[in-house]
C-alpha cells in the first residue's frame, strides 16, 4: 500500500460570491483572523503527513504562490527591525521538507477537471483533494489525518461527508451506501446535486478526499455533467462499480467558507480561540449581545 505523499488543491476558481473582495485577491487568500484559508487548508496536509502540495491556479492567483515562497525583503526588514516573532512566522509558513508545484488551469471547466490537470504530478500515487473554502476545524487530528488514518486501515478511497438537513442537498454530492463502522459508510452510490425529494439519503460530499489515481483515466471518459461541467462526483459514481470507496462523517466543525455566512461563523469563531486575543475579543462579543 503506498502511501498519501501529495495532495491537490483546486483554487482556480473566480470566488464571485465574495465580489467585490476577490476583484483582484484570490477567495483563498481570504483572511480567518490572521491566517488565509489556503494556509488553513495546506496546515492541515501537513499534519497528515503530505510531502507535495499540488495547487491547481488560474488567472489573478499568483498571490497564493507569493505566500507559500520566500519573501527576502519582508524578512529583511523584520530582522532589521529586530521583530524576530512575525519573522519566525514569515520564515515557517510551511516545514522546509514540504514542496510546493503550481499548474495551470485555462479554464474553470469544474473539480474533476482541475483533479485531471494535477495528473502529471500524482503518477500513480494515490492521493488527497482539499477544498480550501470548507475550513474544518478537528484539533488536533485534523480531517484529512483521520482519514488517511482509514485508508491506511481499509486500503481503499476515503470521501469526507457530514449529514446535512434534507432541504439542503441540491447543494452537494449525496452518496447512498451501507454502514460498515462508526461514521463509516461503503458507498453504493454518489449523485451531484440531486433535488430533495431525489436524494438517496443526506449524507453530503464535503471539501476531502483521498483517491486512487485510477480516478484520472475514469475523468478522463467522463462526460460533462451539472453545470456543463467535468463532475468528480460522476467519475466516482463510475469507479465505485470495481472497487470500494468508503465515506467518513469526520470529527469537527466545518465552516462553509464560499459563504459568507460560513466565512463570518469561521471567523468570530476562531477568533474567540486565538491565543492571542482570543479572551479580549470574547469579551468584546459578550458585551456586544449585552
């Protein structure tokens, strides 16, 4: 069993819903308190244990490269100025064993399409797929650790879901299936935003997976699907036919971060834990409500 070494990102997409702050600045490199979602996202590869950060951009994303490189002049004007706790900050945004690849996505033709362009790089690995914009909070075993935990354990794809209320589901990927352990689903079936009454159950498709690369020649005959778009969603309801893929309702809280409803949960929320001024600003919010 080889082991989940890369993980792609797809953060080519516009961010229309956060116009006009994402004008000119990726939805990414939106902040949560003093961090961007991106910086979230690649944190929590790390911890479990991916080496390869495979970022899959477009137009008007180079801000996302710039944060991941070194910034000489930055850390220059820090040193100077004797600020050696943000220059510690600048210099281990990521561990230095951890590599950073950036590919080109002309068009935002939907996930499966941006998982296709990361080919190339993955080879015949499997491998994770992170959603910068679902910000999951599961200290310390994040999401994704939990679920390489699992496919070490079943050798076998791992999705991550969480239960969503039935008025919801048009929203996202519905996968069917038979309970096989605690949160732990065999999957039957996945269809992408199928309406209420539809839906083979409200078990929903969330911003993590780990794939078998056999997933990229299944894209690659996959038609469009919803939205005239290149749907993972389809490839994978053609891949669970020959092999199994399990889905795993995770431990901890996720913050739909392509909302802004999501976005300002996610923000007061870990504001009120930051170590910093987590304590002030929960004060703050308590004499606010009064």
């Amino acid at each position: 069993m080889k082991k989940i070494r890369k993980a792609i990102f797809p953060v080519a997409g516009m961010g229309t819903r956060f116009l006009p702050a994402t004008k000119a600045n990726p939805k990414e490199m939106l902040p949560v308190v003093d961090k961007p979602l991106i910086q979230y996202a690649a944190e929590e590869a790390v911890n479990a244990g991916i080496e390869e950060l495979v970022f899959i951009t477009g137009r008007s994303k180079r801000s996302i490269s710039d944060h991941f490189d070194k910034a000489y002049e930055l850390e220059t004007e820090l040193e100077a100025s004797g600020k050696t706790v943000m220059l510690d900050v600048v210099r281990n945004i990521l561990p230095s064993n951890i590599s950073c690849i950036y590919i080109r996505q002309p068009e935002a033709l939907g996930l499966g399409h941006a998982v296709l362009r990361g080919k190339p790089v993955i080879g015949d690995e499997p491998f994770a797929v992170i959603l910068a914009d679902d910000l999951i909070d599961s200290h310390p075993h994040g999401c994704l650790k939990q679920m390489v935990d699992i496919y070490e354990r079943e050798n076998s794809g791992v999705i991550g879901v969480q239960k969503v209320l039935q008025e919801n589901v048009g929203s996202y990927g519905i996968v069917s299936g038979d309970e096989v352990g605690d949160k732990l689903w065999r999957i039957s079936g996945i269809v992408e935003k199928p309406k209420p009454e539809e839906a083979p159950s409200n078990i929903a498709v969330v911003g993590r997976y780990i794939l078998d690369a056999s997933i990229f020649k299944i894209l690659e005959e996959t038609d469009t699907g919803a939205g005239g778009e290149l749907q993972l969603t389809d490839a994978m309801a053609n891949q669970i036919k020959s092999r199994s893929v399990y889905a795993y309702e995770f431990e901890g809280t996720r913050y739909d971060c392509g909302s802004k409803l999501g976005y300002l949960q996610a923000t007061v929320e870990y504001g009120m834990k930051h170590a910093e001024i987590g304590s002030e600003f929960s004060e703050y919010l308590k004499n606010l409500k009064g």
